[in-house]
C-alpha cells in the first residue's frame, strides 16, 4: 500500500513561486474589485441623493429638500432642517416662485478628494414674470453610507447670505376699461373704501387672536386668510396689510387692528343691467395664485362674465423689482426688474342705451333680450333678468346676501340669453324658408283645416296637433298671422325629413358661435335627427326637442332680414366671424319678410299690438310650452318669445323671451322698448 504521509517531502522551487503569485494576485484582485464595487455603491448613493433634491427642488417641496440636507452643513450658518425649509416658504413664497424647472443637471467627482459636486441651473416663474436662470453648484458629504447635501442660503439664490433677505416691490398696471360701442364705460375704475390690518394694533397671543376673529366676523372673512395676509414677507407692524374693498357709500364698521384708505376701484356703471354679460371682479384666490404664479395675494382680477374672459388682457402687466438686500435692508442686488404695461381697453357692440332701456322693461321678470345687427352681426343688447349686483359682488359681497342670490328660485345668476329653450312659433319662419326653397310652401295655396286639432291619422294614436284660431282656409300668410300650428306641421310632413333636415343644416344648428359667452350648441333633438312623423310636426312650429338661447334664435332669423343671408355674431369690435351664408334664396326671405309685416298690420295678425310703432316692423311671436297641464281645462306652463325687427333699414333685430308668460305677455313687456328704437338708431 502507498503511503500518503507527505511529511518531509520537498517541493520544487517553481511550484513554491507559483503558488505565493497566485495567493498574492487573488488577494490584490480582491481589493481591487471591493474597491471597484465600493466606488460604484457611492457613485450610485450620490446620484440618488442628487436625483432627489432636484426632483424636491422642482416640486417645490422644501421639506423633502431638507431631509436629504447635511445638518453640519446646516449648523454652520446657524440654521436647522425646519428653519431651511420656512426660509423657502418665505423667499420663494414671498415673490411668487412657480414653475420651477432645473436644466443644465451635472454630477462629477473628484479624483484626487473623491468629492462628489452637483451644479444645476434653474428656470422660475415670479410675480414679475420669468426670472433669468440661475446657475447653483454644492457638494455632497458622506454620511455613514449615504450622501446628503452640504446646504447654504446661495441654493436659493446665488450671492445669498444667511442674514440677507429678500424685497419685492410691485407696481400693478392700471385695468383696462370695457366699452360699449360708443366709448361709454361699462367697467372702469372708480373709488371705494378698503379695509387694512395694522398688525402692530392686533396685540399678542391670546388678545392677537381674540381681535382677527372678531374681524372675521365683522367683515366676512376667514381668520386664516387674515393670518396668511399677515405673514407675507414685506409685512412690518406699521404696515397697512388690505383685506377688503367696501363701496364707496358702505358703512365701514369699527374694529381694533383695521384702518380704512380710499383707493380705487371696479365700478359697473350699468351694474345690474349688464352684470351677467360684464361680470365681476374679485380678489384672487388661493386657487388662482397657484394655477398663475404671477398673480399674488391681494390681486383683482375676472371672477365671471368677459371681466374673466378677457382678464389677461384687462390685467396688463405688473411691473417692479424682486431685490436682494442685506440685513441693515441696504439693496446688494436686483434679481428682475420689469416695467408696468397697462391693461388693454376692450371695446364691446353693445350699446350701453339699449341695453340699459331693454333691461328696464323687463325688471320683475324672468326673462331675456337680445338686440342685434343683423346685417353685420353686431350684438347691441344682452339683457338677463333677474340679475345682480356686480358692484356689491366687486368689492366683496357678505355670506348671507350671497347665499341669498344662490337660494332665489328666479336664478339671478342665470344668464338667460345664452340658456337653451325650445323657440315656440317664432322658428316657423324657418319651417317657411325651407319649403318655400323646397318648392312644396306655394304662398297662395291654402290648406283647408276644420277643427281646432289635427292628426294625420290613426297612426298616432292620442297625439294631435293643435291651433288657436278655427280658421277654415289658410295661406301662408295667414299662417303667420293666426300662427297656425297645423298649417306649419302640415308644410313639413309634405318637405319630409330628408328635405327639412337638409334645410336646417344651413343655419348654426350644432356650431360654435365662438362668442366668449358660455353656451351650449343649438340642436334639433337630442339625437340630433327627426326620427318620426310627430318629431317632424313638432318641430316644424318650434316645439319638440329643439334647443336654441336667445342669441342663437336671434342669428338664426337674421336671414329674414338680410336677403336671406344669416349672418353670424360678434361681441367685440375687433372680433372676426365666420363669413356669412345663404340659408335661405333672397326672394323666400322677401316673401317672408313681407307676411311678418303683415302680421303687424293686419288686425288679426298675431303681432298686431305693434302696428302702433312709427316704423315699418316685421314680428313673429311665439309661446312655447314647457309643461303639459295636469287637467283638462288648465294652461299648460309655456315661455312667451317675440321676434321682431327693423323691416325698413334693418338696424335691429330683437328675440325677447319671458318665462312663464305668453306672447302677448312679451309685447306688453317689449312694447315700450321697440317705441324708442328708432330714436337710440339715430343717435
């Protein structure tokens, strides 16, 4: 058997060599990989700590950037994770810094101290508009196995010191005015009271408190929007910190901590008769500040109406300087700087005259009045009533009056020119316009109808169509002036659909208007099509499911007016619009135009209430109904509308609506008004 026992063997030279290399190489290989894993764990560590500030600085999340900050870093300027996240709050918070974006992002190392650096620079958005980047470097320290950022006051601003702070002074453009055509004002600047804490005159503590909530009460406001005022960075305690604007006549309440100055302020000569078309304006909201970073507490700007539509315009720019100055408040350096831009003037259609006049008419009711050109599409008047008080709403309205608006079952706040209704019998014109293009509405042929109601046959079961006069023998223009229902939904049966919806697609049903007024499209039915003989018959007299606002009424019988051409709305002077189109043949329009003259003239035409006018008028009325009645004998709920226009020179044209009431309620109502017309056109 071989013996295994080595001892005393000698091993050859080489092989004692190759083994001592080898152990040697596998240690030193060792090394060099830890190293090489060490390094490539730190590199990784410093690039998360790197990707996390910025992403915190972008956010604006001053918090998060704290927590990945050096403390040591921190101690040496004397400061603490808390009072570094506040100074953000206040500086950045103080200018109205958004839209943080960081560009330019590098981490190196270096290789002799294996320092790791970040720089960055950064793009923001202030009060004053976009800020010229900054450019921002720092180190990151090792901490255990993390790294964390070495922090000073420069990573807000470059050249920033511990104990320097920052100035913002801010000089706001003047708002521009709206105008009506002529120049007179319908928003512009007036005087008014505004209510200011002195924070010096609050008191500490418990009496500081005690005090901000009795003027919370007293003015309507949240103590926290009182205590966020007080807190801006430009606040000393001889400041005058605005919380409210009173009108110019308002009692101005006494309380400890609140002076009163006169300053300018929105007024709306008009108030009432053109709030819902105008607006308001109001204090932005903590909301507004941070969608729009330009703007800042205490800011006015459009809360409704164009006043809101057009607020970038009628805003302009503000204009200042953003300052870094030191502690004894000595200026180090000027940040931004812009120059103050005025806001734009924006001149509207509408005749501040006929809107005032037309508004009058109809106080105490619920309705609506549009007044247009309807051969350039001018808007001259939109009326809504009722309505509100748009120089109460400006300069701060109370709870309890708001409240009591919102609870007002005649919806003050609903702009009833741009609500959706169906337009009754005044949308027969159209149901004439396209039969007599079809060539099926022949105006001296009759229809011979017995009877108050009618049907086409047993088909539709109880559903029947109804008139008002038992008038044996009917044309067209009889139609017009009796308003006969069963004449019109007789006319479309013959057009069928095809040829009817054909006709109604050369008016605006389903089209933008663009109008900066809030509105639905017009719609022949909820489906958007005439699916049955009683949908035709219905709609053929303005009933079924058409929806159409009072503007879109209005432009839809300018054709009527106009040769036939519908011609399409404009609010402002310097509005474009789609080019008119031809709806209807200039010689269908005439015969229409003619037989709503008619109906003026002729003692029994349904519009004869205005044959007492000094002027040629061409009128179509119509009642609506929106409710069925519940018993035999009863009205059903119906909307009165009136058409009505200048037949002779065609200045005007008018679509009145009042809800609740009958036709003959409008003319009462409207009357008065289109007495005056020929007076406001030669003016």
């Amino acid at each position: 058997m071989r013996n295994s026992n080595t001892k005393g063997k000698k091993f050859p030279l080489w092989a004692i060599i190759s083994t001592s290399i080898a152990a040697i190489a596998l240690i030193v290989g060792g090394v060099i990989g830890y190293n090489a894993w060490s390094a490539a764990r730190d590199e990784k560590a410093a690039q998360k700590t790197a990707d996390t500030f910025i992403a915190a600085v972008e956010k604006q999340d001053y918090t998060a950037m704290s927590q990945i900050v050096s403390e040591e870093s921190l101690a040496a300027i004397d400061y603490t994770r808390e009072s570094m996240a506040e100074r953000y709050v206040i500086v950045y918070g103080g200018i109205g810094a958004a839209e943080l974006k960081v560009s330019d992002f590098s981490l190196t190392q270096n290789e002799e101290t294996d320092e790791y650096r970040i720089s960055y620079s950064v793009n923001m958005e202030t009060a004053l508009g976009e800020l010229d980047k900054k450019s921002y470097e720092t180190t990151l320290s090792k901490v255990d196995s993390e790294y964390q950022v070495d922090w000073d006051t420069q990573l807000i601003f470059p050249d920033m010191e511990p104990t320097d702070k920052i100035s913002i002074i801010k000089t706001a453009g003047e708002r521009g005015e709206i105008l009506d055509k002529d120049g007179s004002p319908l928003a512009t600047i007036g005087t008014s009271m505004q209510a200011g804490l002195q924070p010096s005159a609050l008191g500490e503590g418990d009496q500081k408190t005690t005090n901000l909530e009795k003027i919370a009460d007293t003015y309507d406001v949240a103590v926290e929007e009182l205590e966020n005022l007080l807190e801006q960075g430009w606040v000393t305690p001889e400041s005058f910190v605005p919380f409210k604007i009173l009108a110019q006549d308002a009692e101005l309440p006494q309380a400890t901590g609140v002076l009163y100055q006169e300053t300018t302020a929105r007024t709306y000569p008009l108030n009432e008769a053109a709030a819902h078309l105008i607006g308001y304006v109001g204090d932005a909201s903590a909301d507004d500040i941070e969608k729009n970073p330009t703007l800042s507490a205490g800011d006015l700007i459009g809360k409704s109406g164009l006043e809101a539509t057009y607020d970038e315009r009628l805003r302009g720019q503000k204009g200042g300087r953003i300052e870094i100055q030191t502690s004894d408040s000595e200026l180090k350096m000027v940040l931004q700087e812009s120059e103050v831009e005025n806001g734009e003037d924006i001149t509207l259609t509408i005749d501040a005259e006929i809107q005032q006049a037309a508004y009058d008419e109809l106080t105490g009711e619920s309705g609506s009045a549009v007044f247009m050109d309807p051969t350039d599409g001018s808007l001259l008047a939109l009326v809504s009533t009722p309505s509100y008080d748009a120089n109460l709403m400006s300069s701060g309205i109370s709870s309890e009056d708001y409240q009591a608006y919102v609870d007002d079952p005649m919806s003050p706040f609903l702009a009833r020119y741009a609500s959706g209704y169906a337009p009754g019998s005044t949308f027969k014109v159209i149901t004439a316009g396209i039969g007599l293009d079809a060539g099926t509405i022949i105006p001296a042929e009759t229809q011979e109808i017995d009877g108050l109601s009618w049907q086409k046959d047993a088909s539709w079961g109880d559903y029947k169509v109804t008139r008002v006069k038992d008038v044996p023998s009917v044309n067209l223009a009889d139609a017009f002036a009796y308003s006969d229902n069963i004449y019109f939904a007789r006319e479309a049966l013959e057009m069928g659909q095809e040829v009817y919806e054909t006709g109604l697609s050369k008016y605006i049903f389903g089209e933008d208007l663009k109008l900066p007024i809030a509105m639905n499209p017009a719609q022949i039915s909820n489906s958007g099509t005439l699916d049955s003989e009683g949908h035709l018959a219905d709609t053929a007299f303005g009933q079924g499911e058409l929806l159409l606002n009072p503007i879109q009424q209005a432009v839809s019988y300018t054709p009527f007016a106009n040769g036939g051409k519908l011609v399409y709305p404009k609010l402002t002077a310097d509005q474009e619009t789609a080019e008119s189109k031809q709806a209807v043949t200039p010689e269908s329009a005439a015969i229409i135009k003619e037989d709503l003259v008619q109906a003026v003239e002729k003692e029994y035409g349904s519009s004869h209430k205005l044959a007492v006018i000094d002027q040629k008028i061409a009128a179509k009325t119509g009642t609506a109904e929106t409710t069925e009645a519940e018993t035999e004998g009863e009205d059903a709920e119906t909307n009165g509308f009136l058409l009505a226009f200048d037949a002779e020179n065609s200045e005007y044209l008018m679509l009145a609506m009042i809800e609740g009431k009958s036709s003959g309620s409008v003319i009462d109502t409207m009357l008065p008004m289109l007495e005056k017309m020929d007076t406001f056109q030669q003016q």
